[in-house]
C-alpha cells in the first residue's frame, strides 16, 4: 500500500481520477495529502469531498523556489508519502525537491511527448497540423516535461478541432492513464534505465496501430 501525496493548481479532474482509483482498488495506495500552491481552487473541495487532508502553500508566501520548495518537501515527508503526484501543478520543482524523492515524482502532460512540451500544447498541436496527439505520465526530471516515459495514450487531432474538444478528448485518457501509472508502481512493476521505464510484463504487440485519416476513407 503506497502512500501518495498529490500537488495540485486547479481544477483537479486527475486528482480525482486518483483518488477513484485507490478506492476502486486499482492502485494499491491512497492519497494521504493533497497540496495547492492557489487559494480556493476546485481540487481542494474534492479532496474533502474525498475525506483527505489538503494544505495550501502559496509559492507568493516565500523569497524563492528554494524557500517554497523545501516548504513543500517537508510536508510531504511529514506524511510519510511514497510518490509525489502532479495533477495540474502549475510550478517548476527544483533539483534539490526533486533529490529528496528521487524517481518518485510523476507527471501528467496533455500531448505526446517529447512533442509539444510546455504550455497551451492543445492549440499548438493543432495548429501544427499532427493527426495525432495525446497524453503521457512521466517521471519528472531536472527539464520541463523531459523526464523518463512511463504511459501515453494516443488521439485523433481533426484540423476543425477547437482547442476545447482536443482538451476534452485528451482529458478523457488522462483520467485513465494516470491512475494506470500509479497503479503500476504500486505494484512495484516499474523501474527506470537511463531514459526508458521498464514496464515488468508488457508483451509485444505487433499489430497494434491507428492511421488518421483511416485507410478506409
Ligand atoms: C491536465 O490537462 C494535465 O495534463 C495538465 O494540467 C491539467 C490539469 O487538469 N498537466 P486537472 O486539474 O487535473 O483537471
């Protein structure tokens, strides 16, 4: 049973996932912490709604990363957690938060990386052009969005795709990988070489595949 802290900016859908999953039995966890940088954001409710203690730390309230950092690092340890989740957290973690648990720290990004990093990948893939895109957990690194792959999950990209149906239609896969992830290092099927995630017990499938537009247009 791993013990998992989840940090938070906003609306919180992944935490929610989350936390579904651990009562679902799917991970073999449970979040014992929520933490938001922001004051009276959506995922705050749902970790009471949740029955799970939350904390605000506002970055504001420190002189430096470090300072907000080793703030955050603290209540996390206090708690015992065994992996650090962002769901939606809109800050940068610094190498020092990051060597305090290290190769437990994992993110989610809405878009294939190592295409699209950063911010407002929705409308940048479309804008591109891709006929694909979609979601990936990582671990997370000292880069932005650069860290060791652990899942990603795939959709279609339509050139008359609003930014919001894209975003939606990725959501939905978020909220399916994500606790997939977790779930998988719950069961400690998961370990890191280098830059790939060994995935104990994935087969190979030589079939697998998605064409857009279908060959049978
Ligand atoms: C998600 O799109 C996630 O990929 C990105 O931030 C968003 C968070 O959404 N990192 P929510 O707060 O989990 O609803």
């Amino acid at each position: 049973m791993i013990r998992i802290g989840v940090l938070v900016s906003g609306s919180g859908s992944n935490l929610q996932s989350i936390m579904d999953a651990c009562a679902a039995g799917e991970i073999d966890g449970t979040v014992v912490m929520v933490i938001s940088n922001v004051e009276g954001v959506y995922a705050l409710e749902r970790a009471e709604r949740g029955g799970i203690p939350s904390r605000v730390i506002s970055h504001a309230d420190y002189p430096d990363r470090e300072a907000f950092d080793a703030e955050l690092a603290k209540a996390l340890l206090e708690c015992r957690v065994d992996l650090v989740c962002l769901a939606g957290f809109m800050r940068v973690l610094t190498p020092s938060f990051l060597r305090t648990f290290p190769g437990r720290v994992m993110n989610i990004h809405p878009a294939l990386l190592p295409s699209f990093p950063g911010l407002h990948v929705r409308q940048k893939a479309i804008d591109y052009g891709v006929r694909f895109s979609g979601c990936t957990v990582h671990f997370v690194d000292e880069g932005v969005d650069t860290g060791p792959i652990i899942i990603q999950a795939v959709v279609p990209v339509y050139p008359q795709d609003t930014e919001e149906e894209l975003k939606e239609r990725i959501l939905r896969l978020e909220h399916r990988i994500y606790p997939k992830a977790i779930g998988l290092f719950s069961q400690g099927r998961l370990s890191i070489d280098g830059r790939r995630v060994v995935v104990r017990g994935l087969a190979k499938d030589e079939t697998a595949c998605l064409i857009n537009p279908p060959l049978g247009l």
